[in-house]
C-alpha cells in the first residue's frame, strides 16, 4: 500500500479508484454521531464534498443527526469499498458550513432529489406512503417554476479528520492497516496489526 504522508491524498486516491470500480454506493458513507449522553447511532449518508479541510455530507439539522451533531460535534465514519477489499474509518470534530457554501454545494445535487427536501423533515414521524407522496405532490404545485434552493433546515457538515485508518485484504489474514493521527499540522503514521 502507498502510504503518503497525507492520509487525504491517500483517501482521494482510494475514493477516486471506488468511483470507477465500485458501484453508485462508492460515496456512500456510514456516519456514527452520539447524544450529550452518549448514546450512538450511525446512518449511511452521502459524501457531497472533500476538500483539505475534511468531508462534506447533508443532513436536515432537525433529525437525530442534527440533534446529536449540535451537542456533541464529532463523529466517526467508514468507507466500505468490498469489490476493492479496502476500508476506511475517519474520525474527528464536525462543523456546520456557511450558508454560501452549503448552497453552492447544494446546487449541484440533482434537481430530482431537491425537491423531496422541501416535501418533509427528515425523521418526522408520518402515517403512511401515502402521505409522503401527498406532500411531495404538494412541494411539486409550491415550487413549481421555480428555482428549488436549499431548505433552511437542510445543513451542510464537514467532518475534519483528527484520525484516518486504511485497511486493505491481503491473503492469509495478513491485511494491511495504517493509522494517521492529527499532531497538530502534522500527521504521525503507525502501522497496526491486522
């Protein structure tokens, strides 16, 4: 395995080559926040944005999410890349992005998968399918011919990792593992056991 002193440029690299072999999901990552109290849950979301100060992802700031991101702002995260046998965990401090920049992040999200956001809160609590395309319906009559922005609710977070693991199959159980710790503007490299 490459092992370059920036984990990012190895991520983009690893991101780059799931993006051509892995499926639609090759973004896709599972997200871990918890409560002020503690209590974990995980989800997978979306990466919508990498830069060199982290990954970008969307969530409505009223849902669970949200919720544990404003009391507690850190999360864990992985990449599961299985047709490359390759993994990756993040770890570290989430911010909420401006409006300017979550916009513009936004507006490159497919017109289809906007409008559903002005439909409904994420995690409310609803009685039926039915209800769900009523008000996507309704959101649909709202908009219609119109620009369809950012829902005010819908946030932008940037994950900025403090701590980046490669994992990577090898035969044997013999897997390759790297772990960069953030030490300030530096990072530290170890490698671990399988």
């Amino acid at each position: 395995m490459a092992e370059p002193a920036d984990p990012l440029a190895l991520f983009r690299q690893w991101l780059t080559e799931a993006r051509q072999g892995e499926s639609q999901w090759s973004d896709a990552l599972v997200l871990a926040t918890a409560s002020g109290a503690g209590r974990p849950s995980v989800r997978a979301v979306m990466l919508r944005g990498l830069d060199d100060a982290g990954l970008i992802f969307f969530t409505d700031d009223g849902s669970r999410k949200g919720r544990e991101l404003a009391d507690n702002p850190w999360a864990a995260a992985v990449f599961l890349w299985p047709q490359a046998k390759r993994e990756v965990q993040v770890e570290g401090p989430v911010t909420r992005l401006a409006g300017e920049e979550a916009d513009a992040i936004f507006a490159d999200r497919p017109a289809d998968r906007r409008l559903p956001l002005w439909a409904w809160r994420q995690d409310a609590e609803i009685a039926s399918a039915a209800d769900l395309e009523a008000s996507l319906a309704d959101a649909r009559l709202r908009l219609a011919g119109r620009p369809v922005g950012r829902p005010p609710y819908w946030a932008g977070f940037r994950l900025n990792p403090q701590a980046m693991e490669f994992w990577e199959e090898r035969p044997e159980g013999l897997h390759e593992r790297t772990r960069y710790q953030r030490m300030g503007a530096v990072w530290s490299k170890q490698r671990l056991a399988p």
